[in-house]
C-alpha cells in the first residue's frame, strides 16, 4: 500500500482548506496531482482507509473523489478488491486520440477561416510564453500552457465547447506526455509544432493547420512504443 505520510504534514491546514473547498475536491486534487505527475505509478494499490485517516474525514469523500478519479480513467475501483491507479489501455489512448484527432481537425479548420489580429496576437503570445518555460525546462508550466494553447485557437474558432471535448482526451494521456517531456526533452520539438499550427492558422490555411497539428498528436506514438517496452507492467496485459 501507499504510504500518505506526507499527506499528514498539511492535515493541520484541512479545516481551512475545507472552508473553501469540500473534502471532495481537496482530496481529488491531491490524488490527481500525484497520479498525474507520476509520483503514484500504473498499477500501485492505493488505500480508501489510509486516505481518509491522513485526510482527518470519513470514508466518503475519499469514495467520492475514487469516483471522480475512476471517471478520468485515473483509477480501477474493483468490488472487494484493492482500488489502483489505472494502468495504460491501448485500446483506450487509441480511442481517445482519434477523438480528440477529429476534433482539433474541425477546429483548426474554423480558427484558420476565422483568426484576426487578434487572434494572431494572442497565439504570438502564448509562443512566446511557452519558449521561456523551454527554456527555464519548466514541464510542469509547459504542461499548462500546452492547454492554454488548445483553448486559445477553440476561442478563435468561436468553439468554445470542444475544448471540453479536447481537454477531457488529452488528460486521458497526460501522464504519457508527461513521460515523453521529461524521459525525451521533447519540450522544444513540441514548442515547433505549435508554432506551425500558428503560422497555419494566423496564414488562413486550413489544411497547413490541420496537417501540423495531426503532426503534432502523432508525436506520443514513440513514446507508447518506448514505454510499453521498457515498463510493460504500466500497460493492461
């Protein structure tokens, strides 16, 4: 079992945290967060009763937030037996990236017919925002920035929406990226494809935009490949 420890250290601050937010969504965070940046691995058994003593609550919140979690395809909650962090599916990153492939195609397309200065502006922005965080190795703000990017050009698109759709997909495969960020250096070849996308878009050519950015989710194929080599336990048999 995992141990939560360190999750001790801030129990003192709970009730303050609480206030502001509900137990569910203190805990979701904390969990998401780790699982995300690896610090838990596919397949490490986690504790609903560990959980819920480092936290100060009853075992509910904890369910709730296993719930929320089992939802992203974070966690396999099992009927009598030890919930985990989900290991990787092939069939669902496979799933998950055609439909996020096929939205961020629509939306490319929209935001090349549709960007104006302004839109150019902000794109310019955010580049340049993303090659300081290159610069200073910073994959966590990369990270971040890399959805601020994707939501950028579905406003540009006036699809606000899809970039629900978009972000739902990608945190699907975060923690391959993360892998494939920190493992790869890939950073500044990614910072490369977003820049095509922009150039594409701010130009008006739907099909350079489209092109680029299928370009751009074709890049975590090397990486399922290394990992699935190298830690094949980190994927369902």
């Amino acid at each position: 079992m995992v141990e939560y420890a360190d999750g001790l250290a801030g129990k003192a601050q709970m009730p303050q945290l609480i206030d502001r937010r509900t137990s569910v969504d203190v805990i979701f965070d904390h969990l998401y967060d780790r699982i995300t940046k690896l610090e838990l691995l596919p397949g490490e058994k986690i504790s609903e009763a560990e959980i819920a003593a480092s936290f100060g609550v009853s075992r509910q919140p904890v369910r709730d937030a296993f719930s929320r979690l089992a939802n992203l395809d974070l966690l396999l909650i099992r009927p009598q037996k030890a919930t985990e962090v989900r290991r990787f599916s092939t069939r669902e990153i496979t799933k998950s990236r055609f439909v996020r492939a096929s939205v961020e195609a629509a939306v490319l397309r929209l935001a090349a017919a549709a960007c104006d200065g302004r839109g150019a502006t902000r794109l310019e922005h955010e580049l340049a925002a993303q090659k300081q965080v290159v610069v200073a190795g910073d994959y966590a703000a990369f990270g971040r920035l890399d959805y601020q990017f994707h939501k950028i050009l579905c406003e540009i698109a006036n699809a606000e929406f899809a970039f629900e759709v978009i972000a739902t997909e990608k945190s699907k495969v975060d923690r391959l990226c993360l892998l494939s960020l920190e493992q790869e250096n890939r950073m500044p070849l990614l910072l490369e494809d977003h820049r095509a996308i922009a150039q594409a878009v701010i130009a008006g050519r739907p099909e350079d935009a489209v092109a680029a950015g299928m370009e751009h989710l074709s890049r975590l194929d090397a990486t399922i490949a290394a990992v699935s080599a190298s830690n094949a336990g980190f994927f369902d048999p």
